[in-house]
C-alpha cells in the first residue's frame, strides 16, 4: 500500500513540471531580427528618395516664353499704323477733328509725341502750317494689335492775312502725309474737310490712348 502512494506521488509531481514547461498555442511570435529590419528601413528610405516632394515642384524655374514681360516694344510705323480724319465739333469758323491710328499689326507698339501733317492734293503739297498743342502733351502710348490712338486737331475756315474771301481760301486737300513719332516714312489719311483758312494752320496734340 505504502509503495503505491509513493508510486502515485512521483507521478503526480511528473505531470505538474510536465504542464509548467508547455508551450502555449497563443504565446507571442518572434521578434524580427535586426538585419530583417534595417531591410525594411533601406527599401522605405529608397522609395521616399525616388518621388519628388510639393517642395521641389514648386521651386522648379519657369521658362520663358517670346514676347515675356520686359522684352522692348518697338514704335508704332507707317507699315503698320492705319490713319484717318474724323470731324468732332465745328461752330464760328473753327474746325475740330481727331486723326486716329490703329495698329494694323500682329504685335504691340508703342506711340509718343506728336505726328507729322502736311496736306495735298492731285497737284502736289498744299500750304500746311502744324503747330503743336499741349494739351494733351507726349505720353508713351502703348497698342495691343487693333488698338486705336488719336490726336487731336483745330483749324478754320475764316480768310485771314489777304486770303480770298470768295471761294477757297486755300487749295483744297484731298489728303494728308502724317509721319508717326520718331520715324521718317509716312502714311496717307484722306481729306474730306474741306480748305483750310489762315495759311493752312492746323493745331494738333500728341498722341494718346483712344
């Protein structure tokens, strides 16, 4: 009887160390190994490198296109400016009219100051006395393709200084040879306003916007 407690005892004892050195189903996996890791570290490092962030798209130059801001814009020319003389008020023997430019161009250009003026006809030069008038004065005028300036212009039609007080006072004009600021060759605007008094005197302003 005695040796089958004994028996039984060890047993017992067999079966507790047995279960405290079982390896649970649940227990926590392995760990990765430090060279696994630094694997991982250097692919996730390599695929950041290789994408460009906002930053570097942002900052990247632009490059300039033709016809960019700054670039010098020529003056305004016989070749492409396209003229004409519109009447504006008359009353007491004054005259009032604008000569109006458009550019007939594909690009800016530029106006300042006042236009030349000499009035003809079939037969050649008629008498023309320009003066120049302030008011406006030259200002740098800048037109896109299509855009208009003008300046404006004053004369008469009351002889004056021993002119014939029958019939013309002058030849009448037909047209006129206007030569744009600063350039030599001109350009023909039709005259459809009649003679001009007092020796052909015409008043007229700088050029502006219009």
């Amino acid at each position: 009887m005695t040796r089958r407690l004994i028996a039984c005892g060890l047993l017992a004892l067999a079966s507790v160390t047995a279960c405290g050195t079982r390896t649970p189903e649940n227990a926590a996996q392995t760990l990765p190994t430090a060279s696994s890791t630094s694997s991982t570290s250097s692919a996730s490092s390599s695929t950041s490198s290789s994408t460009p962030s906002s930053t570097d798209l942002s900052s990247a130059p632009a490059s300039d296109s033709p016809g960019a801001a700054g670039q010098a814009v020529k003056r305004c020319d016989s070749t492409t400016l396209k003229g004409e003389v519109a009447p504006t008020d008359a009353g007491a023997g004054n005259r009032y009219g604008r000569f109006i430019v458009t550019n007939s161009g594909t690009e800016p250009c530029t106006l300042n100051g006042y236009s030349g003026f000499q009035l003809e006809n079939a037969s050649g030069v008629v008498p023309t006395k320009l003066e120049r008038k302030a008011d406006p004065g030259p200002s740098p005028t800048t037109l896109a393709p299509g855009a208009k300036a003008a300046a404006n212009l004053h004369w008469n039609v009351v002889p004056a200084g021993g002119e014939p007080l029958e019939g013309p006072c002058q030849p009448e004009p037909s047209k006129a040879s206007a030569i744009p600021p600063n350039e030599t060759a001109p350009l023909s605007v039709a005259w459809t306003l009649g003679p001009v008094c007092s020796g052909g005197r015409i008043e007229i302003s700088a050029f502006y916007a219009a």
